[in-house]
C-alpha cells in the first residue's frame, strides 16, 4: 500500500478529522494528490463544513491539493507532520 487515510467524526459538530500517511520511499508523483482528494470526496468529508487533517510535513503536493479544493486553510507544524485546518463546500 503506498497511502492511506482514516477519517472520523470528531466531537465538534461539522467537523472531520484525518490522518493521511504515504509510505516513504519512492512513490509515483500524483499519489499524495490523489489521496487528498479520495479524503475530500469521502461522504463523511464532503457533508462536513471544516476538515483537519494531519500529514507528512516535508509532502507538499497533499498540501497544494488541499488549497485547491478548500479555503481558509490554516497550517501549523507538529513534530513530524503538519496539522491542516481547512473550511470544506461552497464556491467560497
């Protein structure tokens, strides 16, 4: 497996949480896009008005992806990994 995503609920109403992994080594270009956007159209996701999500810190491709398909997207670094906040629907 080269990526994967869990999404869940959390206890904040209108907002999901994520955590996408890739695996290290060499993987094809587009796969942490791709995996934004499986999270991004997942019904849990999709019917949800705020998303964060955490991922690789050094990927931004997965970043990128997410400023594309979201707004008001807030990042912050964490260790390892950077944590995405990001205002999910509408044309903006």
């Amino acid at each position: 497996m080269l990526a994967e995503a869990h999404v869940e609920r959390t206890d904040r109403p209108g907002t999901v949480h994520s955590d996408l992994h890739l695996e290290a080594g060499p993987i094809p270009s587009d796969t942490g896009a791709r995996l934004v956007d499986a999270v991004l159209d997942d019904p849990d996701v999709s019917g949800a008005e705020r998303l964060v999500a955490t991922m690789p810190l050094g990927n931004t491709t997965m970043l990128e992806r997410v400023r594309q398909r979201a707004r008001d997207v807030e990042v912050r670094a964490a260790g390892a990994t950077k944590i995405v906040e990001a205002r999910l629907g509408g044309d903006g």
